[in-house]
C-alpha cells in the first residue's frame, strides 16, 4: 500500500483539459498530489482527475538547467524516451484527444489536448520513471505538453499537470496495474490522502459497495473509460423525489450515465432531475434561505439556485441533507457541503451562496457529474477487480492523521 498526501489549489480558468464531451466550464478548485519524474527524480503536482485517461505534464525544454516548478525538463532525464510515431502506444485510442495523435517532423508521436475554454495544447507522448512512495516504476506513458497553457491573468498555476486515473489503458491506475486505489477528502481544509493498493483499516469494514457499469457497445455519449454507476433515486431529507421512470437510465445513445470525477468541483444533473432536486430543496427551505432574484445569475455556469445571506451571519442556516441512491450504496450529502460561498459577489449586506448540485443541461453536458466536493467526507474505494465503488462516510480530516501516522 503506498500512502501520499492530498491538497487543494485554486487553479486559473481553462487549465484542465477536458475532452470534448466532458464539461466545458472553469473549474476553480483540484486536489493535487506531489510525485517525482525523471532520472535524477524532478519534483512535480499533478492534478488527480479520475475522469481523463493520459496522464501529462508541463514540460519545458528550453533552459539549460533543470526547471522549477512546474515544469518539467526532459533534457536533464536519462530515462525520458520520446514515442516513436510507428509505436502502436501512438494508435491507441483515447477519448482524451479530439483528433488522433500524428507524427511530427522528427517521426515523433505528438497529440493535441482540448480544454475547457476551447484553447489547446500540443506536445509528444513519452515513456519515463514515476516515483511515489519509495517505489520507482519504469516506463510510463505521459504526454510532455509544451504549450503555454493557461488563458487567464491569476498567474499560472503551481501544478506541473495532471494524473490521468479513469479506466482508459494509458490511465496511471492501468499502466501501473493498480488492482485498487482508495481517496478521502477532508471537508475542513481541502487536504485528504491517496491510497493506492490495498487499504485495510478498521473503517473499510463499513463499506457500502455499487457495482461499475461497463457496457461493450461504443455509444456517442458514453464514455466507457469511466467510473459509471447505476443512480436510483434522489432523497431530499429523507423524502424520495418523484422521478419519471428511466430518467436515470442512459438512452439508447449512452446519453444518461452517471460517473465519479474527481477533475469535477460539484455535481451536476440532467434537466429534468435536476429541477425536480431544485424544487424540492426549495419548498424545504422556503423558511429559512432567501432566494438570490437574479435570473441572469448563474455560478460555474450550471449552478443557478443561489440565495443571499448576510455577510456578518457566521454559521449557515440548516439545511435538509440531499443523499444519491446508487445500487447498494448512498451518499449523503448535507450541511456546509450544499451551500458554496460564491468568491467576490457581495450585493448590498449579503453574500451569495449557491446550491452545489447544478444543471448539466445548462452546459451542454449528456451525463450525471458527480465531482468531488459532494465526496468530502467519504472514504472512495476504487476496486477495479471486482469492478465496484465503495463508499463510507468517515471524518477525512481524521482519517488522514491516522493513516499517514501509520505510514
């Protein structure tokens, strides 16, 4: 079992990529994780995203000495190796490249990564050395991206790039023949831990498990390299809503399926669920939360259920709990977690707060998005074995002294 520290950054608009079917809006918060690349090991934070396959990295060539964080310098790797452009590692297919990856003028492999605000970036695929825990493993593919990246004037971010884990084969999890790996997000301050491999603590024992659902048909809006779940219901405190039948069922074009994605901040739902999840949250706290009236208002895009609450108020009003039913398993989500403060909007004497749970209609997006702020609080066990989700409700913040203690 390797053991690594999570934390969190606020990261500048459009520097995740995401392939074209995935979410098009800036994601403003990523859980990083601090590993070494190369030979002599360079210190890099990749951002962990369970919803990409290619894991990548800033690389910068250029310098004559090796680069600061956070880049990447393959010059100063003796284990760096471009792909070959004949490599067959240079036809695998991806979802997370709008078009195919090409050679370039040195019959290297380069690929172009899209990203959320329509800008890309371009660079070779290449073998080298991770290393995490102690442990050094060979021959990694990644992409060593060259491009300048971020469109936005926050400045760059401290990330080197990114950990690609969904089940893809040239996902980290699947080159490294990860049976399981297991994460927890503490609800306080952001930070959590990374477990790969076996994870046997007491807690474990109170998991609830829900099956992947993994189809072998290629469909246009299903995304089979996915931690896809069958979603049952949605309860408002612990009322049921009343649901259509095969609402949450994918469609004959895949378009429906819900899956776990940890480059996702929240959560979003397809219109039709989402506004009977909004009208119920609303008729349940009609008494106790004022309604932002701004219909031009809409945070991250999909997030249009705000209210206004004053600036010296110092502990949010109760809310009822919003829980997912998954087959076998459910996550509850409440307090704090469903109330997000909305950075720098203050209108008169009150802040805005909006509801965590969005409408993927609103950014043209044909799935259930279950990001990762709705998983604070949960250990996530990934049991690709058996092919299974497991989910626990634990104080994460706890957790992690305990298990990097016993580390």
């Amino acid at each position: 079992m390797l053991t690594l520290p999570l934390k969190s950054q606020v990261i500048p608009s459009g520097y995740l990529p995401r392939p074209p079917n995935k979410l098009r809006f800036h994601h403003n918060v990523s859980l990083t994780v601090s590993i070494t690349v190369g030979t002599p090991p360079q210190n890099v934070s990749l951002v962990i995203d369970t919803g990409s396959e290619l894991s990548w990295l800033h690389c910068n060539n250029r310098t004559n000495r090796v680069s600061a964080n956070p880049f990447f310098n393959p010059n100063f790797s003796s284990s760096y190796k471009p792909v070959p452009c004949s490599s067959s590692t240079c036809t695998t297919r991806t979802r997370d490249f709008p078009i195919p990856a090409s050679c370039d003028s040195n019959n290297l492999c380069h690929a172009t990564l899209s990203y959320a605000d329509f800008s890309s970036s371009e660079g070779n695929l290449a073998f080298d050395t991770f290393g995490f825990g102690g442990s050094d493993n060979p021959g990694i593919v990644f992409g060593c991206m060259e491009s300048s990246i971020s469109t936005n004037s926050d400045g760059d971010s401290n990330s080197t790039g990114l950990m690609g884990m969904n089940l893809g084969s040239l996902s980290f999890v699947s080159q490294l023949k990860i049976p399981k790996f297991s994460y927890c997000i503490s609800g306080s301050d952001f930070s959590g831990i990374l477990l790969l491999g076996e994870s046997n603590f007491s807690w474990t024992g109170s998991l609830n498990y829900t099956p992947l659902v993994q189809i072998s048909t290629p469909l246009p809006y299903f995304d089979r390299a996915a931690y896809t779940v069958r979603l049952m219901g949605i309860m408002v405190s612990n009322k049921l809503l009343n649901l259509s039948e095969g609402v949450l069922v994918p469609d004959h074009t895949g378009a429906g399926q819900a899956m776990f994605d940890l480059g996702t901040q929240f959560t979003f739902l397809l219109g039709p669920v989402y506004n009977v999840l909004r009208e119920e949250f609303l008729n349940q706290t009609n008494s106790t939360l004022r309604v932002l009236d701004d219909p031009n208002f809409a945070f991250e895009v999909g997030m249009d259920l705000c209210f206004r609450l004053p600036l010296n108020q110092s502990k949010l009003p109760e809310v009822p709990s919003v829980s997912l039913v998954f087959d076998g398993a459910e996550m509850r989500v409440s307090g704090e977690q469903l109330l997000y403060r909305v950075p720098g909007r203050v209108i008169g004497n009150d802040s805005v707060y909006c509801f965590t749970f969005g409408n993927s209609d609103l950014l043209g997006v044909e799935s259930f998005i279950i990001g990762h702020h709705q998983q604070q609080n949960m250990w996530m066990e990934f049991d690709l074995v058996k092919s299974r989700i497991g989910l626990a409700h634990v104080r994460c913040d706890l957790v992690s002294q305990k298990v990097l203690g016993l580390g």
